[in-house]
C-alpha cells in the first residue's frame, strides 16, 4: 500500500508539472499509470479528472500572483467551455472511444507540428479577434474543446492553449496561465462532478494523486512563470507530439 501511494504521488507530481510548464497533457502519464495498476477506464477517468482538479488549484495559486488574466474574458471562456464539458462527460461511454483516440492523437500531433513551423507564434502578446464575430468563432471552438475535454482523456488543454495563441493572440505565458485556471480547475472540476455521480472513483487513491497534483501544478506554473515564451514554446511541442503519439498507439 505504502509503495502504491509513493508511486501514485511521483507520476501525479511530475505529469502535472509537465502540464503546468506546457499547457495541458497530465494524462499522458497518470491515466495509463493508473489503467496500468488495475483500474478500468471508466474509473481511472473519473479518478484522474477529480485528480487533476488539484492541479489547477496548484497552478492557480501561482499563476494568479502575476496578474496576467483577464477576468472578462475568463468568464466567457467559462460561459462557453463549460456547457461542451458536461456534454462530453455525460456521453463518454456511449462513444467509441478507440475511433475518437485514434482522431484526437492525430489532431494533437498537428498541434505540435504547427507550432513548431510557426517560429514566431505565441512570442509576442498582440490581441485580435475581440469583435462580435471573432468572439462567436472562437467561442464555437472553445465549446468544441470543451466537449473533448469532458469526453476525452488526454491533451485537451493543449488545444485551448494553441487556440488562445492562435485566435486571440495571446502568448504562450498568458495562453498556458489561462488554461491551467480554467481547464485545470474549473473545466476539470466540472467534469469530475459529472463523471463521479455516473460512474465509480478510487477514492483511496485521490489522496497521493490529489497531493502530488498540487505540488506539481505549482511547480509547473512557477517554472513556467520564470521561462521565456521560446522555452514555453519547444516544451508545448513535445508535449503535443508526445501525447499525440501515445494516443494513437493506445488506440491501435
């Protein structure tokens, strides 16, 4: 039990400070650890997402001291976000979840891979789009990742991440404190609530992954708040590709 805790708490650790530095992708490592130790899907995906509910806490309490989040629009990206999360969640077992893997692995590979041809993206904070229809455009995307963030398992916050710099011209330090805010709790913690009342938890186990998640939130987010935008940039892509690849190898 001791051993299963200490391991528990070091992958909860060091995936979600990877998430914290780059933006999203703490499932790489902590959802297959814990399908790895026994848990069916359904349940090591409701224990990861109350998990990663620690992590946007983690994240937040540091990332919320530079005051660099704009709390309109933060309450749009929620209005909007949320209602796509509790769809996804509540149809999460009724999909076919190797099809949508395999989609998803695709799409965050091309995430990383856009970046990193985009030499130049994410640098810089310049907003755009901050008119009636940029805001329906880029509201209907962020609903749609939403959706894979309620519904999906891994890497979802990378794409807001990449969509808050693409879209709305945000950089990487302003796009990744957002999204470790609102995905990291208030996405996260909604799905959670969803899937714990339509399926089961290993509570037991939410004490190591809740304590690691916390400690690993902010040391992410300290890290990233004391990195360049370059620094940010190269860590996003290895993440998307990373992630990309181990879904479409879980799905294959």
């Amino acid at each position: 039990m001791v051993t299963e805790f200490i391991l528990l708490f070091l992958i909860a650790v060091i995936a979600n400070a990877l998430s914290a530095f780059a933006g999203g992708g703490a499932g790489l490592l902590q959802l297959p650890v814990l399908i790895f130790m026994g848990l069916p899907f359904g349940v090591a995906l409701a224990t990861h997402k109350i998990a990663t509910v620690a992590l946007g806490i983690g994240s937040t309490a540091r990332y919320w001291r530079e005051g660099n989040i704009e709390l309109l629009f933060s309450l749009f990206v929620l209005a909007v976000g949320l209602p796509g999360v509790i769809l996804g969640a509540a149809i999460i077992l009724s999909i076919d979840e190797q099809i949508a893997t395999l989609l998803l692995g695709i799409l965050t590979i091309s995430l990383g891979i856009y970046s990193f041809f985009k030499k130049q993206l994410g640098q810089h904070y310049h907003p755009q789009n901050k008119t009636k229809v940029g805001f329906f455009i880029g509201g209907c995307a962020i609903f749609f990742i939403g959706f894979l963030n309620g519904s999906l398992t891994s890497g979802t916050g990378l794409f807001l991440t990449i969509w808050l710099i693409h879209w709305f011209g945000f950089d990487y330090k302003r796009a990744v404190a957002t999204t470790m805010i609102l995905v990291g709790f208030a996405w996260n913690a909604t799905g959670a609530i969803t899937l714990s009342a339509l399926g089961d938890v290993k509570w037991a186990w939410l004490i190591p992954l809740i304590a690691g998640s916390l400690i690993g939130g902010y040391l992410g987010a300290n890290l990233a708040i004391k990195s360049s935008n370059k620094w940010i940039k190269i860590i996003f892509e290895i993440m998307t590709i990373s992630v990309g690849a181990s879904l479409i190898i879980k799905a294959l």
